[in-house]
C-alpha cells in the first residue's frame, strides 16, 4: 500500500482480556518496528522485525507482550492479559532496510483498557 | 544507553517569526538524525534528516547540526499556526538494528 496501515484505530477493551493489533507496512520495505507512545511520554521501542525474524525483543514490557510477522508484510503484537498501564497508542513504523534511517509511521492504534 | 534530550515546552512564536527547537544527544558516535512533527491524536511525521555537521535547508525548514557539541536543532521561518505541534527530535540506533531513539518532544505553539 501507499503507506503504513493499522488496526483496529481503537480499542476499547476489559482489563484481563487479550488484543491482537495489525500493521500492514509500506509495499516494499523489510524492516518493521513496533512502538508504544503514553500520554504525555516519547516513543518507547517494542520490537522490530527484519523480514519475518526478529532479532531484538529487549524493548517487549513483559511476556504479556509477543508480535509475529509473517510473508515478511503484515506484522500483530499481541498483548495477553491486557493491564491498565497498557493504555497507549501503539505506533507501527517501516523502513526499506535496516540500513535506511528514515522511518515512516502509521496513525497507530489507540488501546484503552478500563 | 542512548538519550535524545528536548525541552517539553510549550514554546510560544508569534506567527511571522523564526521557532528554534533544539535537541541534544547523548552517543557521540551518532550519524543520523530526524525531525518528526506530530499533531495531536496523529502520528509522527517525518519532516527532515540531517546526516552532516552545518545547515540543511528545506523551504521554511532549517535543521543544523553540530556533532561536536552533539546538538540538533529546527528552524521554522515565517511561522504559521498550521506548525502548532509537538516536535521529536530522533536519532538512529537504540532501537533494534539502528531504529530510532526519540526525544519526549517539544511542543510548539504559533500564536495567530
């Protein structure tokens, strides 16, 4: 596609239940990145994927959190046992390669967990 | 661990003058270097890259850079109330395979 999709673009959920959340990344580009953003804090670095295989999970909160790409495209991060600190948006971001610094983001996907 | 440091703000320009964000990094062996704009509720967008020390110019858009001072800075001339954002400064690496580290942002506000 033209740009970085995600969904859903909100999230209303119950503490305790599980969200899974899509991002569908630039036609083309190998390297895909989840972000999380709080209210009123920067971005905070989930994980990245380059083609299906991710190399560094060190920025996962904690094994509540997991995300999978498959066919090297569309990428899910799956959050179990939803917590109320896990209210955020959650920003996917692509890049041709690894070595091209320049990101481009999605409109994210916003989780509320009452 | 790498830091992007930026002042929150809010920074208040009259429409017409020059804003100047500025950013500070911590890793000294840094290379790349972004400007994101952020509207509220949207996502950050991409407005400018900077990998070499001096000035780069792009329309009303100035980023400088100054690698040994290990500091980046923004320019917007001739302000307008559409630049009213939140500016995130970011630098490559520290996020898994040379992602990006961001800044908290500088929030801009243009008064009309």
């Amino acid at each position: 596609g033209a740009g970085v999709s995600q969904s859903p673009s909100n999230k209303v959920t119950e503490k305790g239940k599980d969200v899974e959340l899509r991002c569908d990344p630039i036609s083309g580009h190998t390297a895909l990145y989840w972000y999380r953003q709080s209210l009123g804090q920067g971005l905070e670095f989930l994980i990245y994927f380059q083609g299906n295989s991710a190399p560094d999970k060190s920025g996962l909160p904690s094994d509540r959190f997991s995300a999978e790409r498959t066919g090297g495209s569309v990428s899910t991060l799956t959050i179990q046992r939803t917590q109320q600190e896990d209210s955020a948006v959650y920003l996917c971001a692509s890049r041709r390669t690894i070595l091209t610094g320049e990101l481009f983001f999605g409109e994210g996907s916003r989780l509320t967990v009452l | 661990q790498k830091e992007v440091e930026q002042n929150s703000g809010p920074l208040s320009v009259p429409e017409g003058a020059i804003a100047s964000l500025n950013c500070t990094y911590s890793d000294r062996g840094s290379q790349s270097f972004f400007w994101y704009r952020q509207y509220s509720g949207k996502s950050p967008e991409l407005i400018m890259s900077i990998y070499s020390n001096g000035d780069k110019e792009d329309g009303r858009f100035t980023a400088q850079l100054n690698k040994a001072s290990q500091y980046v800075s923004l320019l917007i001339r001739d302000s307008q109330p559409s630049d009213s954002a939140t500016y995130l400064c970011a630098v490559k690496g520290g996020g898994g395979a040379d992602g990006l580290t961001f800044g908290k942002g500088t929030h801009l506000i243009i008064q009309p």
